[in-house]
C-alpha cells in the first residue's frame, strides 16, 4: 500500500552552485507602529533577527494633518522560511500586529 503523503524538501543552502532557485514569499501586515516610523528602521530590526526582508512599503492612509495619523502600518514581504519567525510575538515591540496580507480580488 502506498502512502499517501510524499515528502518534500525546500532548499535553504546559501552555497553558490551553477543554478538557483526562486525562494517562495510571504506577505504580512504590520500595523500599530508609532506613527512616522519608516519602513527601512523596521526592514533593519527584521533582517537583525534573520529575517531576510524582500520588500517593504508604507501603507498607511493619507491624512493632510500627520498629527492626526494614528499609527503607520505596513506591508512587508519576506522570504516564507522566514514565516515563523517573523510571527513570534517576543521579535516586535508591545503593540505591535503582524497578521497576514490581505490581497483584494479586483474585478
């Protein structure tokens, strides 16, 4: 009887070989940061602790008055090994959420 499950493995080697492979991506939300708070300062903690950052862009809305903005929040992509690290609560500051993207289907 054969099993029903197969086995897969995701290569995460960083040895230069003569071909490479296209890392799978994750995208998250990142929300309730102090307003102001660039995009590069939050790429710069995650890649810190490991976490390669693919990209990473502003999302919050635009309001004429900034003092009016509540918070920044973000959209960061990263590599999907990284997944599980980027959602340990202890990596962010109080406050802070990280859920996942929410693509909007267009029509």
């Amino acid at each position: 009887m054969r099993s029903k499950y197969k086995k897969m493995v995701i290569g995460h080697s960083e040895k230069h070989t003569s071909f490479e492979g296209i890392a799978k991506k994750s995208v998250v939300c990142v929300s309730r940061l102090k307003s102001g708070t660039p995009t590069d300062v939050v790429s710069d903690h995650l890649k810190n602790n490991g976490i390669n950052v693919l990209s990473s862009f502003d999302v919050s809305p635009d309001v004429e008055d900034e003092l009016k903005l509540r918070f920044t929040s973000m959209r960061v992509c990263v590599c999907s090994m990284d997944i599980k690290k980027l959602y340990d609560g202890n990596l962010w500051p109080m406050g802070v959420v990280v859920r996942p993207w929410k693509f909007k289907h267009r029509s």
